[in-house]
C-alpha cells in the first residue's frame, strides 16, 4: 500500500498515522484533543465502503470545526473515481495498492471543475480557478 | 432561462468524457459492477426490465424548444423514437445501450444538457413549479433558486454518497404546484413581516412504503443564506441516516427517529458553525443567475379577445380545452398552455420523437420558445398570448397534441410499471388506458370535475399515487396482477396520503370500481363540490360501503 | 432441488438474455433451457464466468415447473417490450438500430 498525493498525484511512502477515525463512527467521537494528541502524526478516516458517504463529512467536519491542518488520509473501501471528492473535502491523500496508482492518476485528471465552494483551504481549492467571487469574510478558525 | 457560459459547459463536457473512460474501464474489467452502479446511476443509466433506461435531467423542467428538438434526435437516433416525461420533470428513454450512453452524454453536452444525478444515493433534479415566472400568484420566481440549488448540489463532494436519493422541490406561489409537501425537503417563498423573502422549509415528505407529509423544519431562512441551511441538513443527513436497511435510508425515517425538534436542533448547530462561511452566494453571483430569469418582454394584449370568445363559441371542444388548458397568467392577456400527453392508446407522459418536435414548433410559434415538464407527466407552453390559442389549439391539433384535458380524470398520472420497471409488481399502463377509455365522455368528464387519479405499479409508488384523489397501487396476488385503491390523497398546500378503502382487486375489475366511486360522488355530493372537497366533508365509509358491501357485486356490475 | 432458467442483461446492450443447453446466451427466450440438479451447477458456473468475462450483469434464476408459463414479470421481459404500443415516430428510423432486435 502507498499514499497517493491528491493535490500532486505524487505516490509517498505510508507516514505514521497517529488516529483512525472509523466512517461510521459519530462526529463527536474525535475531538480537537484528539487532534493535539498526535502530533505530527496523520489522521486517516476509513471507508468500510466506498459508497458509504460519511468518510467526507468526517472530513469537512476535521478541517472545519476542529481547524485541522495536518495530512488527513483516506483508508479502507475508496475507488479513484472519488479522488477529486476526497481531495475538496480535505484529504490530503488516499492509501491506495501500488498498481490502481494508474488509475487514481486518470481519475484525479478526468475530474470536471468545481461547481461548489466547499472548503477555503488552499489545498483544496479546485485546480481550475473557481470563477465565483472571493467571499469577503472568513471564518476566523479557517486553515491556511 | 439559465443560460450555459464556457465554464458550464466546460463542466457538461469533461463529465461526459469521464464517463465515457468509465464505461471503458467497466468494459474492460478494471471496474466491476458494484464499484461501476453508483458512477452509472449518477450519470442517469439504469439497468431496467427490458434494458438500460438513461434518465436525462431537465432542470425544474425548463426546456428550450432547441432542446426538446435535440432530444427528439436522441430518441430517434439512439433509442425507439419516443421518451417518457416523469413526475419528477425529467425525461426516460427506455432502451439505451451502455456503449452509446457515452456519445449521448457528449451530444447532450452541445445542446446544454446531461443526466446528472437523476438517480443515485445523491441530490436529485430539484424540481419546480412549472408554472414559474409565468404565474399568476407567485412572490417571485422560484427558478432562480432552484438553479442556484442545482448548481450547488451538482457533484457536490460530501454529498455524493448519501445514504439514499435526496429529493428538493421549490414553490413561490399561493397554490403550491411542486408538491413540495411530498418531497426530503420542500422550499416555499414566503415573505417575512418586515417584507423579507425568504423560504419556509419543509423536511421528511415522500411517497413510497412510508408516505410522509413534510414537517416545518423552519418557518423563516432568509433568502441568502439558503445553501448554508440545506448544507447543514444534508450534513446531519449524511452523517445520521441510516445505512443498514434501504427502505428505512431517507431522511424521513430519521426525522421519525430524531423527532422534528431534535432534528430542527441538530440543523440549526451546525448551520451555525458554517452559515457566515464560503457556502452561501456572493451578491454577484446570486445576480448573474437571477438575470438570466428576467421576465420575457410581453406586448401588451387584450384579456378578452374577440378571436378567443369566437372560437370558444363555435367550437365545443376547444372551449372545454381552454377551460381546463389554458392555466392563468401574470399578465391578463396571456396564458401558460397544457399540451396534454394524455390520450387514448398513449401511455401517460409519453411522446415520439416527432410530437417532441412539434412541441417545440408550438412554442416557437405561439410562445416564447419555452417549454415546461410538470409533475403531472404533461407539458405547458408559457406565455401564450389569450388570442393566439385557437391558433395554438388548431396546431396542436394537427400535431395529435390536443385531445387531452389538464386536471380532470383523464388526467392520469402512471409511473412505467412492470411494463419497463424491475421493480414493479404489477403493470400500471394498460389500466391506464382502460380508465382512460372508461370516461371517455368529455361532458361527464367536465361534471365531475377536478380529479386526480394515480397509479403506481409497486410499493416504491413513483407513480404518486399516495397523493392522488383516487391512488391505485398494483400488488402481486399469488402472481396475479391485483390493485388497492386509495382516496383521499393531496399533492398541493394542504398535502395529504389517501387512505386505503379495502382489499384489493383484480385488474378487470378496477374500471368498474373507479365507476362506481365516481357514480356515488356524483350522486351524493353537495352542489358542485369537488371531489376532494366530498371525501373531506363525509370521509371515505360512504365510498367504501358503495364499492364492498353492495357485494363485490357491484364491482362485477359492468 | 427445483427446476431453474437463467437469465441476465447483457454488459455492453443491456439485452435481456437466456442460458441456453449448449450453455451459451441468447436474446431468444424460447431457446431458454430448463435446468436440473448437476446441469444447474454447471449452468451456475457460467453463469459466474460469463459475470467474471464481464459479459452479463444481473443475472439470476428463475424457478419453473418444466416450460410452464413463468411469472408476468417474465413473460413481459422474455416478450422483450412493454404489452402496451408506445407513441410511433413518424419519421424512418435513424442510422443506429434499437437493441434487443
């Protein structure tokens, strides 16, 4: 298994990973304590399935209210057509096979632009300028 | 109406190639059929009785006539030459291959259309009044927000895997004619005290094994902030609704759960946390959309012509179609057209491949070169000046177009059925027809008035027929196609679910059952009350004694 | 252990298809063999490959009681369309045939 960069599409080796939080599990089971307590280490969410949707939520709900800035990584049941999905909700990477790097790589390429704000950080902007006009105000716990 | 710019289409083009590099993965093994059904179904393409069937997306039922035109070639070129119009103001083709669905979606893209999310675990086509920016009784135009809505709702990332399908529908005017009442979550225009527009927000309505009326979420959300609050519902829905058990998935169920004021709590927190955020639109791009809905500029024209008054008084028929089709305007002297799609032989909402182009001449010809899908599977020509009707009339005519009567009983409204449907227990078409062919007297049509009759071929009731004056519901009876009738159902403000009057029946029996119903309306109602105004004033024993107790023999009678 | 048939849709068309004794698929449902105790396991298991060769998709057993008339959800699907006449074109058919011919 490797990391797959959503941003780069670089492959990295797997970092340790300081926090599973399991897709079903409530939001309320990971806390910004939780997030201190790791350090430097990643935080990963875990799909059982792919098309169990709560990993993204999971995601959002990690850079948004608890101001998460570190490497969030998508484990478990994800297929490459998520990719772009996964990176505007705040991952920063997914842990993939080696051989569906090919097809994660197509995938991330072939993801049409962003219909929707979703998050302010940079890493998750879309990759095609968003047209919409830059909101004024800024929550003031935003990642940078 | 909402115009693509180069980024929209941009969007429509590069979804469609990949799509098409999904269906070549799938082809070729990379994908398989379970990781390939979501990304299939999102892009509209379900595996059906007879086929795959693509379910394309029409936007609050808004059409262009080039668009109805484009898909009149679609249907010629790519399927048997005629599409279904759904209750949800999209359209179906019945026999699409997977390997041609590609270059569909890349032809859809040049004429500014998909089959985004029309089906799937995700947001749906978020439905409209048809009748919008060309009513008589609106606030303002909904449209304006239901592209908004779309536009936010469209491959949004947290909300492509939601626990089940998530339907949205929009009304502004008096009379709600979205059934906004049956839908996850219904949006009315409403003005605050102090004059604000906002939306009163509906939340857990649907049809299906567990009919729901929506509850009032919130009785005021200003305008503005309307994508933050429905972000905040989809969120506590995606994270809560459950996950295990597809017939208990929607967000119904987890209102039920919950309770609505647990649920409305859950809603209002976690808007907090994201309402002054990025979500909601800028004043700029809230005023791009909204001007591409700019009313029409309409000549001034007479309420009363003289070629109108003419033509109702020497043509019986085209006054009955006036009276029942020609549905008030914002402007006295204009008119928004029913093009009826219900005949003898024609399934309900069904139409070829040339009738679609002869549909789009009739609004080049007579209107503004729009035309509009409704909730009851026919559609409507906005805008039609009162003296061009006749004109309007006499084409539609020759096009086989203007036979039938909007909102009377002939007005059916069918889902597909065990004809097209793989999930159906019964066929819901022939028994269309036969009720069709039953009331066939346009006078006694117009003395019993207003009534809607719906039939759904299984418990998933598409067909709506929860919502109906009379529903029918097609069961399996030891293999036999049988069918339950309801009374009482409602689709507009004061929603309601009709209630079941008793066993079922076989399918030979149910005109005479409908007869029978109808016969006892007339003959006890007071005045000329409707019949939902009958069921409301003495309830449904009378019915009920009328089509059991005289024996089922009074169901065999014709 | 009943009698079965088994039918699918085709990947690529989505034509409704029947395992046939030769224990090949075809869009005629009157060549549809009826199978019995080691011939259904057998048809099990091309019914497997052909999934696995990414041929069929939805496939499943009907039961049946030697050729006897199966359910109407069958006899409409092996009847290949619906038993009402949907809206005719009136133009001729366009360059691409319809499937399931």
């Amino acid at each position: 298994m490797t990391w797959f960069d959503l941003v780069t599409g670089d492959l990295l080796r797997r970092g340790v990973i300081g926090h599973v939080h399991a897709g079903g599990a409530s939001l309320s089971d990971i806390t910004a304590a939780d997030i201190t307590r790791i350090g430097g280490a990643a935080l990963a969410i875990r799909f059982d399935r792919f098309s169990d949707g709560r990993g993204f939520t999971a995601a959002r709900h990690i850079r948004e209210v608890l101001a998460y800035t570190g490497t969030l990584v998508a484990q478990g049941h994800v297929i490459p057509d998520q990719a772009d999905y996964l990176r505007r909700c705040g991952f920063t990477h997914a842990e993939i096979s080696l051989s569906a790097a090919p097809q994660w790589r197509r995938a991330r390429a072939l993801a049409p632009p962003a219909m929707q704000r979703v998050l302010d950080s940079p890493r998750a902007r879309s990759l095609i300028p968003n047209r919409r006009v830059r909101s004024p105000r800024r929550r003031d716990h935003q990642p940078d | 109406m909402y115009r693509y710019d180069e980024f929209d289409r941009a969007f429509v083009e590069r979804r469609a190639a990949q799509f098409r590099d999904q269906v070549d993965r799938r082809l070729r093994g990379e994908l398989s059929e379970d990781e390939f059904k979501p990304l299939r179904l999102q892009n509209g393409l379900y595996l059906q009785l007879h086929a795959y069937m693509l379910r394309i997306a029409i936007p609050y039922g808004v059409l262009s006539s080039g668009q109805l035109r484009g898909l009149a070639g679609i249907a010629r070129d790519f399927d048997r030459g005629f599409g279904h119009f759904t209750t949800r103001q999209n359209i179906q083709l019945n026999w699409i291959r997977l390997v041609d669905a590609p270059d569909i979606l890349d032809r859809l893209a040049t004429f500014d259309m998909h089959a985004i999310q029309t089906s799937g675990n995700c947001i749906r086509n978020v439905t409209c009044d048809p009748l919008a920016g060309a009513a008589h009784d609106e606030i303002e135009d909904p449209r304006v927000w239901a592209e908004i809505i779309r536009q936010w709702s469209t491959l949004h990332p947290e909300f492509a895997f939601l626990p089940r399908k998530f339907k949205i529908a929009i009304s502004a005017g008096a009379e709600d004619r979205a059934a906004t009442g049956f839908h996850d979550i219904g949006l009315r225009l409403v003005k605050s005290r102090g004059d604000e527009t906002g939306f009163r927000i509906l939340v857990g309505g649907g049809q299906g094994r567990t009919p729901r009326v929506a509850r009032q979420l919130a009785h005021f959300v200003p305008k503005r902030h309307i994508l933050s609050y429905l972000e905040a519902v989809m969120r506590i829905y995606n994270a809560a609704g459950r996950r295990d058990n597809i017939y208990k998935a929607r967000i119904k169920i987890l209102v039920d759960a919950m309770g609505i004021d647990a649920f409305a709590e859950a809603v209002n927190t976690e808007w907090g946390l994201i309402k002054d955020g990025a979500t909601d639109l800028p004043e700029l791009e809230y005023r791009r959309i909204a001007a591409h809905f700019a009313p029409p500029d309409l000549a001034e024209a007479s309420p009363v012509p003289l070629a109108l008054a003419l033509a109702q008084r020497h043509d019986a028929g085209f006054a009955r179609w006036v009276r029942q089709n020609g549905l008030p305007h914002r402007l006295p002297g204009y008119a928004n057209a029913v093009i009826s799609l219900k005949s003898a032989g024609r399934p309900p909402g069904d139409a070829s491949a040339s009738e679609m182009e002869a549909i789009a001449d009739l609004a080049d010809d007579h209107g503004t070169g729009e035309i509009r899908v409704t909730y009851q599977q026919n559609v409507i020509i906005p805008h039609v000046r009162r003296d061009a009707l006749p004109a309007l009339y006499r084409d539609a005519r020759k096009a086989g177009l203007g036979g039938g009567e909007n909102g009377l009983i002939s007005d059916i409204i069918a889902c597909p059925g065990l004809d097209y449907c793989n999930l159906a227990n019964a066929r819901s078409l022939p028994l269309a027809d036969r009720i069709f062919q039953r009331f066939d007297d346009p006078q006694r049509r117009a003395a019993i008035g207003r009534l809607q009759v719906n039939i759904s071929g299984c418990i998933n009731a598409c067909g709506h027929h929860h919502a109906a004056d009379i529903g029918i519901l097609g069961v399996d009876k030891k293999g036999v196609e049988h069918y339950q009738i309801t009374i009482g159902g409602r689709a507009g403000e004061a929603a309601a679910i009709g209630r079941i009057i008793g066993p079922s029946f076989a399918e030979h029996e149910v005109p005479a059952v409908i007869g029978t119903i109808i016969d006892t309306y007339l003959a006890c109602r007071e005045g000329d009350e409707s019949f939902a105004a009958y069921v409301a004033r003495t309830g449904t024993d009378g019915l009920k004694a009328a089509v059991y107790d005289d024996g089922v023999a009074r169901a065999h009678a014709s | 252990m009943s009698d079965v048939m088994f039918t699918a849709n085709r990947l690529d068309n989505g034509a409704v298809i029947w395992l046939t004794a030769a224990l090949r698929w075809s869009e005629a449902a009157r060549q549809a063999a009826v199978f019995s105790d080691d011939g259904a396991e057998a048809a099990r298991d091309e019914v497997a490959a052909a999934c696995h060769r990414n041929f069929i998709v939805a496939a499943y057993e009907v039961a049946v009681d030697g050729r006897a008339d199966t359910s109407m959800r069958e006899r409409i699907r092996a009847g290949r369309g619906p038993t009402i006449t949907p809206p005719q074109d009136n133009l001729a058919p366009g360059p691409r045939p319809a499937t399931g011919d």
